[in-house]
C-alpha cells in the first residue's frame, strides 16, 4: 500500500497545521491524498497538477497559482500529504490573518510578489468562468466588460513601486477590497473544498422575472445577484422575484407598495439614476407604514455600477429602514429609505417616485452612493427574496460538514474504482 506520509515529517509548520484536525479529519485528508495519488500513478506518494486541478475544479493561472501554494512553491510537480495538511490548516482553519495572507498570494498569478490589476483581472476572468460558465465568447461582451470593471473599480489600486508601472493592491486595501466584495472573499477562501460539495460563495439566486417585461430593461443581472447575495444567508439564495418594475408599473409609490405589500419577506430594492449610476439596499423587513426609522442590522446598501460595493451596518445608530406613508409633517418625509438621518438618509426615494438623495451615512460606512447626493430615478426595481421552506433547511443541515460530507465523495471514488485498491 502507497504510503502518503513521507517520514520523518521535518517541516515544523506540518506539526503545527496538524494540531488543527482531528484524527478523524486527518485520516480522512489521507484517504483523500491515497485517492488522487492513484490517480496520479504515484504510487500512492503524491498528487499531480493536473488531478489536483481536476479535482477541485480550478484550471488555468489560477489553478497553476493554487498548486504552487500548496506545494509551497517547491517547482517539483508533487503535492504530499504534508503539503496538503499544511495547506488546509493554514487556509481553511488559520486566523483571519493567516487565511487572507494566503488568499493575497494566491491572487498574485504572476507570482512577483505584486498583486496587480492584470492579476485581479485574471482571477475575476477564472471566478465567472467557474460560478456562471461563461464561455471563450462572452468575455469581449460590454456588459461582461462591466460587471468585470465594477469589482476592479471597487479596490484601491496605486502605484506602490517604482520599478513596475503597473497600480498594485497593498495587503490592508486588498483587505478592504474583500470587506466590501463579500462574495468574491467567500468563494477565494472556499477553493479546496471540491465543488461538488457546494462550494461556498458560488450560489447564484434564480431570478424570476414577469413574463410582460423584456428581459434586456432588467437591471439585476446574475453577476449582480450573485453579489448582493454575499451577505446573505444559504436560505436567501434560492429565488429571487421580481416585484415592482418602473417600465411595467409606472413610478408610483402607491403600485410599488400595492405589489409588495403580499409579500412579507426581506426584498431588494434597486435604482438606476439618469447619471447611469446602479444601486439600492437590502430590506430585511418588509416595507410597512412607519413614522421613525425600524428595521434590523440584516439590511445593508449595495452599489452595483460603476462600482460593486456591500455596505454593512456599523452598529453606530440603528437609523436602518424608512417608510413613511400619508404623513403631513416635513419631520416626517413620505418615501422609503436606508440609513442617515431624516432628510439626510444613506439612500432616500421620495413618495412621489421622481426624485430622492444618497449621502455619506454613519449607518453603513457608506459613501454617496452616486454622481451626485441628488437622485433623478430612470429605472426602479423591488425583487422579493424567497426564503426556503424548513423542510429543505433541514436537508441541507444533514449534509453535515465539508469532511463529513468527503465520505460521500470517498464512497462515489470507490465504485468507480479511483479509490486506492488496498482498502
């Protein structure tokens, strides 16, 4: 029988990481090494690129990238059983500092030691590959351009060197550049679970749209959806509804609160202003009749162009939703909002549907979310978020763990035969 341990286990940092599993899950990262490395015809020693990157679902620069980390950047084409421990403990189960100091060199494809524009790019490219299957085709599209320009436009690029004229991401802003993408940083630190297991940050909510409305005058698109849902919980990912459409509705507060009012669960609510500018908030309550701020610390602000940015509470106040309705006092301004303060909200539509403002807001750490504070809505969209029935929380529950759920995997390898023969 191979043996996937290569003693003595000289490398301290191998000791460490495996501190961090149990025996259970150690054995089970053997197994899983055995497996591959058949796989490889190492004879039970190591794993090969290219099943590695078959494996785990990742190919090209960013698969190349991975396997060099993981192997700690050796060049000799093998990954150990201690690589693979050291690995996992260091990305899956290290700090926070740890995991996003492994994550800051994986982005760096070209491995000189500066994470790039051309490098975030590259990783951007191999994510919408991977999440929504894009084919050789699509990337020279305007709208893939986009949605690919409105993550790069969300990070901080500066020119740190004067050897390189490239801009570059310093660690600290590429931190905040996964503070404000929560989607992309949920699906880079998921990248050695396989991905038949449900890799996180790879959920896209079905958009269900009305069917007397072309699809081209939508505003949220999958890349968009897929986003927003970064913050939210696996339950919220299922389907999204479309609500309320300015082009179908009309500009009217009243139809607007007329479609929604049947619907009790947390909605996302999106505008498109003359300027061209795309954003909006996430409700997590519904919209009903108030006359002070309410809501919970679920509800966030979005940017979605020119720039993709999640804006989470900051626990400052709790001036979370807005909805007033019939009021005749100018202390009580009819409309719906997120955040600020009256008259000065993160994010405000008046009743009347035609005008609104975005200010810098305590509430969210946000910016004004647009060209300018003043709002002149062309486009409004309310997509209703369709939670999922207990019944099928309950059966993602019983999938249990990433390594629990490896048997499954460990059992499909065996009937078709992968699995090492000796066992």
């Amino acid at each position: 029988m191979g043996n996937a341990q290569s003693p003595p286990h000289k490398d301290p940092r191998f000791a460490s990481a495996s501190r961090a599993f149990t025996h259970t899950e150690l054995q089970d990262l053997k197994s899983l090494l055995e497996s591959l490395a058949a796989q490889s015809h190492s004879d039970g020693q190591f794993i090969s690129p290219s099943v590695f990157q078959t494996y785990f679902g990742l190919h090209g620069r960013l698969g190349d990238r991975m396997f060099d980390l993981v192997t700690q950047q050796r060049k000799d084409q093998k990954l150990t059983f201690e690589d693979l421990v050291v690995a996992k403990g260091t990305y899956e189960k290290g700090t926070r500092d740890d995991i996003e100091e492994f994550i800051y060199k994986l982005l760096d494809l070209n491995g000189d030691g500066i994470l790039g524009r051309s490098d975030l790019e590259g990783v951007l490219v191999a994510m919408s590959e991977y999440i929504f299957k894009t084919k050789n085709s699509e990337p020279g599209s305007s709208t893939y351009r986009e949605t690919v320009n409105a993550f790069l436009n969300a990070a901080r690029l500066t020119k740190h060197d004067e050897g390189h004229t490239e801009e570059s991401l310093s660690f600290e802003d590429f931190r905040t550049w996964c503070t404000l993408l929560p989607s992309v940083r949920k699906f880079l630190g998921s990248l050695l679970i396989p991905p038949d297991q449900g890799r996180p940050g790879s959920q896209v909510p079905r958009l269900l749209q009305l069917e007397n409305i072309n699809s081209n005058m939508i505003l949220l698109n999958e890349v968009y959806a897929w986003h927003i849902g970064g913050i939210l919980p696996h339950q919220e990912l299922g389907e999204w509804k479309l609500l309320y459409h300015s082009a179908v509705n009309g500009l009217s507060f009243n139809t607007f609160v007329g479609n929604i009012s049947n619907d009790r669960g947390p909605t996302v609510f999106i505008i498109k202003d003359k300027d061209g500018y795309v954003y909006g908030g996430y409700a997590s309550q519904p919209w009903e009749r108030h006359g002070d701020f309410y809501g919970d610390l679920k509800s966030f602000l979005f940017q979605l162009y020119p720039k993709a940015s999640i804006y989470r509470p900051t626990g400052a106040n709790t001036n979370l939703q807005w909805c007033a309705v019939n009021f005749g006092s100018e202390s009580i301004p009819n409309g719906i909002g997120f955040g600020g303060k009256v008259n000065h909200f993160g994010l405000f539509l008046s009743a009347n549907f035609d005008q609104g403002h975005t200010f810098s807001c305590t509430t969210f750490g946000s910016p004004c979310l647009s060209k300018t504070s003043r709002i002149c809505p062309e486009v409004i969209e309310c997509w209703g978020v369709v939670r999922k029935a207990a019944d099928e929380e309950k059966l993602d529950g019983a999938k249990g763990t990433v390594l629990e759920r490896f048997k499954e995997d460990r059992h499909m390898l065996n009937m078709v035969g992968l699995a090492n023969s000796s066992e």
